[in-house]
C-alpha cells in the first residue's frame, strides 16, 4: 500500500505546480478588478469589449501589449499534506513502518481526501492599429485551467491500519483516486470597430472573430493503477479547434460617462473529455458604466444572466467594481473587487500599479488575494508608436 500511495504522489505535485485559466490576465484590467467592458481602451479592452478597438485620441498610433500572469487556489492544502505524505514515506522507505508513522500516513490520507486546488495561467499579446475607417488589434490569448481532486478510499485507510499489525497488504484492492482536469484554450482573432456619432454622444460597434483551440485533459486513477507516463499520454486528451466570436458595443456620452456592453463567445459548443465529461462553453452577456472625472476613475461590469464556468461546469454570475487613480503623471494606483452572485468562484481584492517612465513604453503589474487562501499576480508591458 505504502508503495502505491508513493507512487501517485508525483501526479499530485506535478498537476499543481502546472497551469490554468479563468481571468483575463491584464494587468492593468486585473488590478481594477477586472473591469474594463466600459472604461478601458483600443490598447487594453479589445479582448474584453471588441467595441473598444475604436476608443482612442487623436494622437494614438500603432501599441503593443504583452501580459503573463498565474492566480492559484489551495484552501485545502492540498500541496502542503501531499509533499508532507511524500516526506513520510521517504522515511520509511525500504523499512516497517512503526504504529506511530503508519497513523501519521494515515492522517495525511485524510487530510487530502477529497481536498482540491485549481490553477489558473494566463497569458495575452496584442497589436492594435487604430483608425477612423475601420480600427482592429489582432490578439492570441492563452488560458490553461487545472482542477486537482482527491477520493481516499476509507476501506484503504482500514486495510493501512491493519497493515501495521499484519504486515500484510492487497495492492490489487486499492480504490483510492486521483482525478485531474485541465483545459487549455488558445484563441487567435481580430477585434474589429467602426464609430458613429450623434448628438450628444459617440457609438461604437465591435466583432473579435476568433479560432480557438482547445486541448482537454481528463485523468481518473487509482493509486494501484496509476502510470506517469498517462500524464501525458494522448489517450487522456482531446482537442478540438472550435470558431467563435465575441460582439460588442461601446457608448460615450459626454467626456465622464461610458457603457458598453459584450456577448462573449456567442457559438454555444459542447465538449467530451476522454472520462466521458461533458463540458459546455456557454454564452456570457456582460454590461459596464464607467465615470471619470479628472485623475480619478470608477467601473462597474456585471454580468446580466449565469453561465457556466468552462472547467467546473458551476453556474457563475460575476460582479466587478474597480478604481483608478493618477497619483503622478507617470504612476497609477488601481484597485478592484469580483463577486459570484452564484457563491461558486471565491471573492478576490486586487491591487495594481502602472507606470510610465520615458520613452515608449509603460509597466503595469496587478496582485490578486482572495477567499480559499488564493493568490495571485500580472505584470504586463505595453509599447506605443506614435
């Protein structure tokens, strides 16, 4: 038994420490919260609104941005008992355990049942050309979310117990799991805007036609069964190449109020993992207002039904407030909020920082805590060619 427990450690370790998705990581956007569907602009809001491509000044030329970041949660300490596990059974390596080592191996077993972690890693890059015919940027955005679950079996951790008196154990009679999710997203598209003017206010319209790529992993093993070469065997993936769009719309009404609106990912799909999962990628209908007054700014998005969550299939309806404020002509001070209506994503605070030395280029960085010991951090560059 204490072979087989060993044995699939490695999975739980490796499957943490890899990466996963669920934000847009932006930092300038994640340090406000995630807001942007109103306020942001052509360098930073196509992926969030495409309406946005159209959100310039007159003086705004070609700008390319580039972003990577991570966010992870692991309320149950899923990482912390499993690489205490691994420690205890390197003690006791090629020996009989004691009464005293056995019951702590099966505290741990404990502790990790049913425990889970998820990862999110994220990571975008754009070029936006704006122009008063048709303004576009061109983006790839790269998501990778990874869901770790445990399933102790109680009857494993009895036959363990008495495998210290007996010194006798059944390796063919485990049934403890691991189970694995991962789903990586890779979308390559085009925002496209054009603008129209009426009194009183400016409209604009967008479309992001986008390819994407999806590439699932699914693994489910016991302990006695599990193999690390499945991990990445092609025989627990499936990949699909899927085309979608998102469509929005983006109204200026004099210098301090904006509204936009976006529906994300408007062909609806549904997916099979090789553990016969089904997992749908549903419509999301989101809505923003914006204000701004001189050095200060404040967003509000808000997403007008529930849709599920791509990797836990959990309905979610998220509400994002965030703020900006100039403290110098080269450095900003953002700070967000997000909720789920739905109870199902943990509430995260954000903290951000932009700043613009001399020259082309601007450093924005954003640090995410949150409910379920979760963490995270952005950072982005953006360079713009006047």
């Amino acid at each position: 038994m204490l072979k087989e427990i060993k044995t699939v450690l490695p999975i739980l370790l490796c499957a943490c420490s890899s990466v996963s998705a669920g934000e847009f990581f932006n930092a300038k956007t994640l340090g406000s919260g995630g807001v942007g569907v109103a306020g942001a602009d052509f360098k930073n809001g196509a992926f969030l609104n495409p309406a946005l491509v159209n959100v310039y000044t007159d003086d705004s030329a070609v700008s390319l941005n580039a972003s990577v970041g991570i966010i992870g949660s692991d309320d149950d300490e899923l990482i912390e008992n499993a690489e205490d596990l691994e420690d205890e059974l390197d003690d006791i390596d090629d020996s009989v355990p004691s009464s005293a080592e056995v019951e702590d191996i099966v505290d741990l077993l404990n502790d990790i049942d049913g425990a889970e972690a998820d990862f999110e890693f994220g990571s975008y890059f754009q070029v936006a050309l704006p122009n008063k015919y048709v303004s576009l940027a061109l983006f790839i955005n790269l998501t990778s979310d990874t869901a770790i679950t445990t399933n102790v079996s109680s009857a494993d951790i009895a036959a363990l117990n008495a495998a210290a008196d007996t010194l006798v154990f059944d390796s063919n009679s485990v049934s403890s799991e691991v189970l694995v999710l991962n789903a990586s997203i890779a979308e390559y598209g085009v925002a496209l805007g054009k603008t129209f003017d009426i009194p009183g206010a400016n409209i604009s319209i967008g479309i992001s036609p986008k390819l994407q790529d999806i590439d699932i992993y699914d693994y489910v093993a016991t302990v006695d069964l599990y193999d690390e070469d499945d991990f990445d065997s092609r025989r627990n993936r499936s990949s699909d190449t899927h085309f979608n769009a998102d469509v929005g719309l983006h109204i200026a009404i004099g210098e301090s109020f904006k509204v936009g609106a976006v529906l994300s990912d408007i062909n609806e799909e549904e997916f099979d993992t090789e553990e016969n999962r089904d997992l749908e990628m549903e419509t999301r209908a989101t809505a923003g207002f914006s204000y701004q007054k001189n050095d200060t700014f404040v967003e509000v998005n808000v997403d007008l039904d529930d849709a599920k969550d791509f990797v836990s299939q959990e309905d979610t309806q998220i509400l994002r407030v965030g703020s900006q404020l100039d403290v110098v002509s080269w450095a900003k001070l953002r700070l967000g909020y997000k909720h789920d209506f739905e109870d199902n994503q943990a509430d995260l605070f954000t903290l951000g920082f932009g700043f613009r030395p001399r020259g082309i280029m601007s450093i924005d960085v954003a640090g995410i805590v949150g409910e379920n010991e979760t963490y995270g951090g952005v950072v982005q560059f953006n360079f713009d060619f006047m």
